[in-house]
C-alpha cells in the first residue's frame, strides 16, 4: 500500500484536521472562557480572526460593553470582529464580562475591573501569541471605562478608541460631567452629596467616597504617547462633553483624531443604522494606522 496514503490516514492527522476545524469554526464567533478571579469566577469572551494561524502574533483588541449590555452580546465587539477580518487587522477580539451592578466599578478602573482585565489578559497569552500592548475600545460606560483606563496604564495601551462616555477624566484630572460640564475639583464636588441635584439622575451613583478618591486620578507618565480617537453623535446628550474630551487632550499634547456621528445614544432603529456602524468601522481602521506592520 502506498506509504502516502497510510500517512494520510493515519489517527494523528485525523485528530490535526479536527482541531484545524475546530479552531476555524470558533473563530466565526465569541467563545466564552472562564477564570477564577479573587475567589470568584468571572468569564469573558473572545473571537480568533477567520484565518487564525496559531504561531502567529495578534493584537489583542478589548471591547468593553456599556453600562446596559454586557460581554456576550456586545454589538461593538461582533462588528470589530467581523470589519477586522474585512481591513486585515490580525487581532483577536477580547470582550470583558465587567461588574454592572456597581456601575462605579465598571466607571472607573482603579477601583478594580482595570486589575480584572489584566487578569483577562494573562490568562488569554497563555494560550495564544499576543503582542505586548493592547488596542482598546469602549462605548457609554466602556468608554468611560477605556479611556482611564488607557490614561493610568499608558505601558500597556497601543491605541484607544473611546465613545460616548457619559463623564470623562481628563489628562490634568478634571472630571466633565454629561449635562453639568467640568468639575476642577471631582473629589470635593463628589463628596458633597448636595451636587448630586445638579447633574442627570442616573448618575447620582457617582456620589460616593470610592469615586471621589479617583475620578480625578490625572494621567500617567507617558500617556501621551498613546493615541486616542474620540466618538459620539451629535444628537447624544453626551456630545458636549465628548468635544471638550478630545480638547483636553489636544492641550495636553496627545495626538486625537475626532469623529462626531449623526446619532443619538444607543438608538438601534433603521433610521441611525448607517451612522453607529460608523463606530466600529472608524475604530478598525484608527486601530490598524497605529499598529506597526509585522516585520
């Protein structure tokens, strides 16, 4: 018998095309993977690019989900994954499960989501080749999320893509507050509860003495080394702020690219389709002009 064919049908290279198929498939969607983080199991998601080539280094792009969402369905996520592969970005597609309950956890990093998505991180090299810096990406809360995030841990971020955040930090530890605008001095506004009647009601959690002590952390050294891009319609109650965001950054010396959508927030209907697909696709291709080309 041919010594060809005896190879060919051999168990382990039944078992090599198994596993090539079965890394082909999962790659078409988000998988859900689990880790035991401070005692307590969190999971999170990720989603291979349709060529996945196992010796090969990818970005690792984060998508963190809003306030109102969460990792599974994150409808930024499933879009990046799918432009990614469409522009050539060879990145795989990381979605944190974050904490929703407590929203300032979610808010800001320091306060404990930021060391979970490191956990992420570690546990995701351990089976695959990333580079060692991050793409970062967020809308509503992950937006407010992402950026503080990228500002304290600029070592770790190669580039952020940051939206519609209903409050921001600025570089110099400002806080800009949806409907209300800038507060010098957060950790004085926000522990005086009486302030909590000047700005919207649903972010009245914010009055608390966890977010006092951080929501002015200013930047890192080096933060301005990474580069941001800034969205958020101009129908969004959010946009104001999103301007004066993208201007502190300006002054503080970080490169910013801007793009304002005809879009209100979170709206899903026909009419602003064509627009919040604007999110994803600027972020891909923000993403793939300042990842270096693999040598």
């Amino acid at each position: 018998m041919n010594q060809r064919f005896l190879v060919l049908r051999s168990p382990l290279f039944f078992m090599a095309a198994f596993l090539l198929a079965s890394v082909q498939s999962a790659s078409l969607e988000f998988q859900p993977r689990t880790l035991v983080y401070k005692d307590s199991e969190r999971t999170y998601y990720l989603a291979l690019p349709q060529d996945f080539e196992p010796t090969k280094s990818y970005w690792p792009l984060v998508v963190v989900h809003g306030g109102g969402g969460n990792a599974q369905n994150n409808s930024k996520a499933i879009a990046m994954r799918r432009i990614a592969d469409e522009m050539d970005l060879d990145a795989i597609v990381i979605a944190p499960e974050f904490i929703t309950e407590d929203k300032q956890v979610s808010r800001f990093p320091n306060l404990g989501e930021g060391e979970f998505l490191k956990a992420v991180l570690m546990d995701v090299r351990k089976e695959f080749n990333l580079h060692d810096k991050i793409l970062l990406n967020g809308y509503s809360m992950g937006g407010q999320f992402s950026h503080r995030f990228a500002l304290r841990n600029p070592g770790m971020v190669q580039a952020c893509a940051t939206f519609a955040a209903g409050t921001w930090t600025t570089p110099d530890g400002r806080l800009l507050i949806e409907q209300y605008g800038v507060v010098k001095d957060p950790n004085t506004f926000l522990s005086d509860h009486e302030n909590a009647k000047k700005i919207p009601e649903r972010l009245a959690d914010l009055f608390d003495k966890r977010t006092a002590q951080v929501a002015g952390l200013p930047a890192a050294k080096g933060a301005e080394k990474v580069p941001f891009l800034v969205m958020c319609g101009t129908l969004d109650t959010r946009h104001e702020i999103a301007v004066q965001f993208a201007e502190s950054l300006r002054d503080s010396g970080f490169k910013v690219e801007t793009e304002w959508p005809i879009t209100p927030h979170g709206s899903r209907s026909e009419e602003y389709s064509a627009e919040f697909e604007k999110y994803p696709e600027h972020a891909i291709r923000f993403f793939k002009k300042h990842t270096p080309d693999p040598e």
